[in-house]
C-alpha cells in the first residue's frame, strides 16, 4: 500500500452505545466535518485517521444500528453507504467494527452480517476496561486466528487506550485486505439463496451481491428489490419458493438469518471469553433508583431544575464581562462618529446593542449544553428517555419519539431529522408535528432575559429556575395532547413496542463535551456575526427611518418648559413612534393587545418569525434607539421596567406586568417562530401541508394560551 | 451627510441583499433535496435510484 495512495475510506460501524463516536473522536482528533445525508440520515460525520507511515484515511462515523436489517431509514444509509449505494459516496476501502467488549456475542452478530459484504474488517472491542473490571477474559489472538486473521484490537476509547493500535490495525487490514470469513449456511438455505440470486440473474441480467440476496431472503421489509428494479409479483414467487427451502431446513426463514449466525457465534466465541458473572453491578444499582416508578420523576425534575439554577449561577459573571464588554466597545466607538448621528446610533444602538444584547447569553447557552453534554455522555439521558416515555407512552407516541424530542430541547432540526429512526410513518409523522413543541435553545435568550429581569427581582432566584423549568415543559405539556389527538383519531397510529438499550452508566470525557459545547458556541456566534447582525441592521433602519424634523420642532414647542432631558426623551419617543416599525407595529398591535403586549413588544414578536432569537436584539434596538452609548444591557432592562401604556385603560402602569411577561414566554414557548424548522418539517413530511398545518396551529395555540394567561394573571395578581 | 446617508443606506441594502439571497439560497437547497436546515451542510449524498 503506497503513502500517496488518494482517497481511501473507511466507515465506523457498531451498535449504539459501544462508544463508537469517542472512538472516531479519538481517531480524528479535532479534524472532523459534520453534515447531512439529506433525506437520507441524521449527520454523516467524517474525519481524517492517521495510520502511520503518512497514511491518511478519510473515516466516516456512521449511524449506530444492530443489523443489517434496515426497519428504519438511518439503518438503510448505513446498508447503503456500506455496499456502495449512495450517489457521491463511494463504498468503502474496509470496515471498523466497533464491539462492546462487555457484550461481545451480541455485538458481533453485526461484524458476522458485514462478513458477507466481501470488505477488509478490524475489530475493535472497546469497552476493555470494563469488561476487564467485570472479570471478563478475552483472548484477542484467538478470536483474531478463528476469523481467519482479521485484526482484534482491545481498546478504551475513553481513556485514549489502544488508539495507535487501531491506527495500525486500519494500515493492515487495508494492505493485507483481510476478510471476516463468511457464515456458512446449512445445504437448504445455501440453495434458497442461490434460487434468489438466479432469480435475480435471469430476471434482471445482473448478479446480484451476497449481502443482497441475504436481504431479499431473509427480511420481510428490505428495499433491495425495489433498488434492483425487481418487479414485485416475480419478484414474491421467487422469494417465496426459496423461502420454502429454508423451511425445509428446519428454520423460520424470517428467523433463520440470526439463528444460523449466534450458532457460529457461540461456537467461535468458546474459549474466546472467560468469565464476567457480574455483567451489570453498579448501574443497575443506581438504575433502582433513577428508573423507579415515583423516585426516578423526582430525580428528574431535581436534575433540571438544578441544571437550570446553576446555569442562572455560573452564567452571571461572564454575562456581566460580555455586558461591560459592549458597553466599553460603544463608549470607544460612540465619541469617533460624533459628527454622523445617524451612523453613530446604527453603529451603537443597531449594531452593538442588538448583537451585544443577542451575545450576553452565550455563557447560558455553553453551560447549558456542558450540561446536557454531561448527561447524555454519562448515560442518564437514555434514563431520561425511558421515565419519559413511561410517563407519556398513553399518548400514543411512538417510545422511539422521545429521542427526537430531546433532541428537540437543543434545536428542533436535528429533533426533526433524527425521527427518521422510527419505522413507522404515521408514528413519524406524529413525533415531527410534535418536535417543534420542545424548548429550544433559541426561546432560552428571551426566557432569560424576561426571568432576569422581572422575574429574579420581585421574587428570587428560586422562582426564577421554576419559571425556567416551567417553561421549558410548557411545550411538552401541548405537545403531549396534539400526540394523543393525531395518534388517536387523526392518524390512528398502531402501538408499537419501545426498545432502548441503556448505556452503563461511565464519567463523561472532558474533551467529547467540551468539543460538542464549543460546536454550539461556534454556530451561536456565527448566528449573531451573520443572520442575527444582518436583521438587526435592518430592525434599527425600521426603527430610525424616517427622521422627518418636523417631528422634533413640533416636540420642542410643546414641551417649551420642559427640562432639555425631558425633551430629548420626548422626541426620541416621537421619532421612534412615527418611524415606518412604529407604524407597522402600531397597526398589528390591536391582534397582540389581548395578550398584553404593546407596539414595541409586537414588533419584536413579528420580526422573530424567521427566527425567535431575533426578539432580544429587537427589543434591545426599539428600546434604545437615540440612547446611543448609554444603551448597556442594565440600561435595556431599566428602560423595559419603566415602560409605561401611554393611552386606553391600561394608561400609566408597567408594559411588562408579571401578566404580560409570562404572556410573553408562553407565546414564544408555544409559537412557530423558525423559518429553518418549518422548510425541514416540510422536507421530512414530504410536502408543505403538515408545514403549514403546523405553522397555523402553532401560532393560534401560542395567542390563545398567551391571552389566557394574561388575563388570567392580570385578574389573580 | 451625503456620505454618512450613503453609507447608511449602502450598509442596509447589503445586509438586506445578503439575507434575501441566503433565504434564496436555503429554499433552492431544500428544492433540490438537500437540506435547508440552516447547518451548512453541503452534502448532496441521496440514494441511488
């Protein structure tokens, strides 16, 4: 194999949970590209593996799967990008298959599947560590000689251990293009199997692969057939004649293909492992607690509240540094553009008011996600998943729905995307209309610029984390009832059985999580540098334009008496009432005065449609316009508590009453305010129309509840 | 005042210009099947036919 030899490929396998992706993180280092398989699957990751000797791999990450029986779409791209199926995407130079070396026979029944796609396989049994704390043996060399010398490499990804012999495994196995022996199957089934593939030949004019014609034989809702272009009809008999044979074997043909291969397993495994009596110990220990019926909901409402004090706590400094930050940038830069007012205001009031206001949240955000990065690396989100879905399973949701939807508690795409995992389309289709409904990342600024703000004052930090726990369910809450009405009586979804495996429960990797926090922040930041920025020019020119100068004569000679600050104040008022937002926000303000929520507020609801994170700066901007260096973060939330109605009943008391910014939170929990999530929701479902349904629904959801809890708030407080 | 005007308006068109053709740009991703999710990604890996 020469150095300079381009291009070669080699895909990660394994189930879920084996620490495959601690594994490639060590492979690849920081070196990685993530992105889609549109239509296709959740994310493809690659990398690039350095084997020693400058040979470099391109190493891709695929989706974790059990067999190589697809019920699911993310289980079809990994069949596919194995045997070479995917446009772009050529089939790879070998294959890692990653093992739990804790559960070795399960585990391999995968790499004895992949034996028959012909590739060069190493074996990696990661997990050693463990398995070696539970007393398990396993003779690497031996199990390495039975498969005909396919590399066996013990490793511990998570401790960096046997990484450089992998390294050197992958350089092997691609120069020496060893082959995992294939299965052999009894007489019967080896006929039935060359029936398929001379069907197959005749039918078609082309021999079909092994893996293929196991899959034509041996799964009941494979989609070879119809990748082949085999007609249906011819396509059953054959199928069915063959499957006759294997019946005749003695064997369920829909059963055969593991039966066949956990015989070879157990044989090729005997003196391979030696002991491992006590295979669960400490995590089922802790799982009697965490999973039991009433203390495991306690534990998981104790840990998100928690994670939501803390986040509060450890985010205030650095949010004070950003804070200051930004103020210190305006006051150096307010002073150079004296001589041009108006590009002065864009500059301060626009540009760094509206991205600073956007940006102070980033410490909540990267603490957020250290967290959630901590939970789900330790293996208690599985445990989260699995109280959830006993919590909510009568709604008719798929147990499958409860990864998109945490998922969904981060960003609705992936949440969105990830519901390919589930076989069912209607149970699919069920989870995607309610994925939206999670509190993402985006509602948190305004969520924790209402809490600090108006919340923490007047009644605490205790209240502050419940109201944040609070509305981080609200969506859920709705969620859960739109599930039951679309599984019951809309769709009619058929119950199916949830399976998820629970990871052992092991101390996250500082790196993973710290790698994973950074690629949130990075796509934060990049959204204040790009989209964030750009809206917020054009809200500030909204909010500025047009600066007729009648407006401020015309306030100067009514308010001749008036102290000169006064009157500054006055025509700021002006200018920004009669601008072309003002306007606009003025005549919709009479749909959101229900919910309590003035002109400004209003623009700021309109102008978050594209994207809900958009309030902040938009409110940063309509509330500091004509403020220019004076505009800090603290200023912003005294000007939002001195805000006054100013004509109808309400006139003289506060805008943002406890009433209006529950109202508020409530609407944008509840709201479909992400241009980005309503194209995906169309893309996966299909079509606009469950989009637009969604949309609709939505939106009405979020202004009916809204309404009612001002109302209801406005009368009890 | 004629420049600042300029530079003000030139400022709002580009931001204006730039979020109308990243707008166009997601809606003709998502129209060829890829992905308008905003991540970037500039994958056009499908299934073969």
């Amino acid at each position: 194999m020469s150095a300079a030899e381009p291009g070669l490929t080699v895909a990660l396998v394994g189930n879920p949970n084996t620490g495959k992706s601690t594994l490639f993180n060590a492979l690849t280092g920081l070196r990685q590209r993530v992105g889609n398989y549109p239509g296709v699957t959740v994310a493809r990751k690659s990398g690039q593996c350095d084997c020693g000797d400058g040979l470099k791999v391109e190493l891709i990450d695929l989706p974790g799967l059990y067999s190589l029986s697809a019920a699911s779409p993310d289980e079809q791209v990994v069949i596919d990008a194995l045997s070479g199926h995917l446009a772009d995407d050529r089939r790879p130079d070998a294959v890692v298959v990653v093992i739990d070396a804790t559960n070795l026979l399960r585990n391999l029944f995968l790499a004895s599947q992949l034996s028959e796609l012909g590739l060069p396989v190493v074996l990696v049994l990661n997990q050693a560590d463990v398995a070696a704390e539970q007393g398990v043996k396993i003779d690497a060399g031996l199990l390495s000689r039975r498969l005909g010398g396919v590399p066996v490499v013990l490793t511990s990804a998570w401790k960096g251990e046997g990484i450089a012999a992998v390294r050197r495994a992958i350089a092997e196995a691609l120069r020496l293009r060893i082959r995992m022996p294939a299965v052999e199957w009894p007489a019967l089934v080896e006929e039935a199997l060359a029936d398929v593939s001379a069907g197959v030949a005749s039918d078609l004019g082309q021999t079909p692969s092994r893996a293929d014609v196991e899959r034509l034989l041996f799964d009941s809702t494979t989609s070879v057939g119809q990748r082949l272009g085999w007609e249906a009809a011819r396509r059953d008999a054959v199928i069915r004649a063959a499957r006759d044979k294997v019946r005749r074997a003695g064997y369920n043909p829909l059963a055969a293909e593991p039966l066949i291969h956990y015989e070879r397993l157990r044989k090729l495994l005997e003196g391979v492992v030696q002991g491992g009596g006590n295979r669960t110990g400490a995590s089922a220990a802790v799982d009697q607690v965490l999973l039991h019926r009433i203390f495991g909901p306690i534990v998981f409402t104790g840990i998100m509240l928690g994670m939501f004090a803390s986040v509060f706590w450890l985010a205030k400094f650095p949010m004070q540094w950003l804070s200051s930050g930004a103020d210190w940038l305006k006051a150096v830069v307010a002073p150079h553009l004296d001589g041009m007012p108006m590009l002065q205001s864009l500059v301060t009031d626009g540009m760094i008011g509206g991205v600073g206001a956007f940006l102070a949240f980033l410490p909540q955000i990267l603490i957020l996600f250290l967290f959630v990065g901590i939970l789900e690396d330790s293996g208690y989100m599985a445990r989260a998943a699995f109280i959830m879905d006993r919590l909510f399973s009568w709604c008719g949701l798929n147990g499958k729905s409860f990864v998109p939807m945490l998922s969904g508690f981060a960003c609705a795409i992936p949440g969105l995307l990830s519901t390919r995992t589930i076989e069912d389309p209607k149970a699919r289709l069920a989870t995607a209309f309610a994925v939206p409904f999670m509190s993402c990342s985006a509602r948190f600024p305004i969520y924790a610029l209402m809490c600090s703000a108006f919340i923490l004052p007047k009644y605490g930090a205790g209240w502050e984390s419940v109201v944040m726990v609070g509305m981080h369910c609200v969506g859920l809450l709705f969620a859960v009832p739109t599930a039951f009405v679309l599984t019951r009586f809309v769709l009619k979804v058929k119950p199916q059985p949830f399976v998820l495996e629970l990871p052992r429960y092991q101390m996250p990797k500082p790196r993973d999580v710290l790698w994973r926090m950074w690629q949130n922040a990075a796509e934060f930041v990049s959204k204040a540098g790009t989209v964030i920025f750009a809206i917020t020019i054009i809200v500030w020119a909204l909010t500025y334009f047009p600066r007729d100068p009648a407006v401020a004569q015309r306030v100067r000679a009514q308010s001749a008496d008036a102290p000169a600050e006064v009157v500054s104040a006055r025509i700021q008022a002006a200018y920004i009432e009669q601008s072309w937002m003002g306007r606009f926000g003025k005549s919709v303000q009479p749909i959101f005065d229900p919910c309590g929520f003035d002109w400004k507020i209003t623009v700021g609801v309109l102008a978050s449609f594209p994207a809900r994170e958009v309030i902040v700066s938009t409110l940063g901007v309509t509330y500091s316009v004509g403020e220019g260096a004076k505009a800090d973060s603290a200023h912003l939330r005294d000007k939002m508590l001195e805000a006054e109605w100013t004509e109808g009943p309400r006139r003289g008391t506060p805008i943002f009453s406890l009433a209006a910014v529950l109202a508020l939170m409530v609407f944008f929990a509840l709201c479909s305010q992400c241009g980005p999530t309503v194209a995906t929701l169309a893309q996966e479902t299909g079509g606009w129309k469950w989009a637009v349904i969604s949309f609709v629904y939505m939106t009405a959801l979020a202004w009916i509840m809204a309404v009612v809890v001002y109302q209801v708030v406005l009368r009890l407080v | 005042m004629i420049f600042e005007t300029f530079l003000i308006y030139g400022i709002i068109g580009v931001a204006a210009g730039w979020l109308g053709f990243r707008w166009a740009s997601a809606w003709r991703r998502r129209k060829e099947g890829g992905c308008a999710g905003g991540c970037g990604c500039a994958s056009k890996i499908q299934p073969k036919k």
